[in-house]
C-alpha cells in the first residue's frame, strides 16, 4: 500500500510538473505574458519536487544548478540586456555544476579525458557556429559569455557522448539525451535571439529545454542508485 501510494504521488508531481509545462508552452507560442509570468517560475521547484519524492540519495550540487538555472529562468522573463546578462550568467553556473557533478560520477565508472574531449568536437562545432553567426551583434561582454557557454556545454555532450559509447546503460543514455536536448535548446534560442526573430522558435526552444531537464533529473535519480549499490557491492566485498 505504502509503495502504491508512493507510486501515485510520483506520478501526480510528475503529470503536474508536464501540465504546468504545456500550459506555459502554449503562452510562448501565443505570447501571453501574464501567463509565462505565472507558470515560469513554477517548473524548475516542480521538477526539483519530483526529484525529492523520487530519489534514494539528494545530491546538493544538483539541487543548487537547480536553483541557479530558476534564477535564469526569472531573469529571461524580461527582455532587456541587463536581465539577458543575468541569465547567462546564470545559465553558466548552472551548467558549470551540472558538469562537475556528472564529471565525478562517470569518472568513478571509468570515463576519462580522452573520450570526452573527442565527444566535445561535434557540440563544440555547433555552438561556435551559432556564435560565427551571430557575433556581429553581440556586445564584447555577450560574445565571451556566449563562448564560455559553449565550451561548458561542449564538455557536458563529450561526457554524455563517452558514457553513452564506452557504458551504454540506461543512465548513459539518459544524459546523452539531456545533452542533446540542451544543445537544441541552445542552438534554437540563439538563432531566435540573434539571427532570427520568428516566434515559434520560443516554444520550441522551451520543450527542448524542459526535455532537458527532465532526462538530466531521471539520469541523477537512477546514476545515485548505481553508485550507491556498487558502493555496497564493494562494502560487502571488503567484509568478506
């Protein structure tokens, strides 16, 4: 009964959290302001909800990126240059911690440099040229963020593309879907901020980026799992 109700309440944070998400992706595609501004801040404390009620072990890293990623999120409601500085500021941070916190888990299951700096090439490549194209517009300040960005991004798609090749498990897969769907994300985004102003890109740029984050809290929940049973593997091991 326990693990029924558990179940149910999983599911209902879960559904609430794609509701939420529907809801403020049909405002970006209608333009409605009042609602994004309603249902915006809501997603991320959503998702961070589900990855409460579904995790065997809390990982404080994620939960910060979490909460810097929210920040972004609020700044970017507010088209002016000031909140777009924020964002990405915000974005960065978000995305530099993401990074270390995968960095250290597949590195404890065997991924090293090599690998990720050869997965990094293809993400690299995109995100440059977005820049290429776009970097006669930017201010000098935007232009080293925007490179920052992409070099951070870069390193989370070479881990997710050497863990997805060398390991191939459920949780590999996971963040190598998480890392291609911020990298749509990105690259819709940036087209739509610098090069092309067509409204639907806004939404579509959003469900990449929700898609993201979702693969990204499912890969966290089941990778705390895998390493807290090698963890007891190893312990029992020992004991023997």
């Amino acid at each position: 009964m326990a693990l029924l109700n558990s179940e149910v309440r999983n599911s209902l944070v879960f559904y609430l959290f794609w509701l939420v998400s529907a809801v403020e992706i049909g405002a970006e595609f209608y333009q409605n302001q009042a609602i994004i501004y309603a249902t915006k801040p809501l997603l991320l404390p959503l998702l961070a909800c589900f990855y409460f009620v579904t995790t065997s072990t809390i990982n404080k890293g994620y939960l910060v990126a979490l909460l810097f990623n929210w920040l972004a999120n609020l700044a970017f409601i507010f088209p002016s240059s000031t909140f777009l500085f924020c964002a990405t500021l915000c974005f960065i941070i978000h995305r530099s911690i993401i990074v270390f916190e995968i960095w250290k888990f597949e590195f404890s299951r065997g991924i090293r440099l090599k690998p990720v700096l050869m997965g990094s090439a293809p993400f690299l490549i995109l995100f440059l040229s977005v820049i290429h194209l776009v970097y006669t517009d930017v201010f000098e300040y935007e232009l080293y963020m925007l490179i920052a960005q992409a070099f951070v991004m870069a390193l989370l798609g070479g881990i997710a593309f050497g863990a997805y090749f060398l390991i191939h498990d459920n949780a590999s897969k996971l963040l190598f879907m998480s890392a291609l769907c911020f990298a749509l994300n990105l690259f819709v985004l940036g087209v739509k901020l610098y090069y092309l102003n067509i409204d639907y890109l806004k939404p579509i740029s959003m469900i990449f980026f929700l898609l993201g984050h979702v693969f990204l809290c499912k890969y966290m929940v089941l990778i705390s799992d895998i390493l807290v049973k090698k963890s007891t593997i190893k312990d029992i091991y020992y004991k023997k």
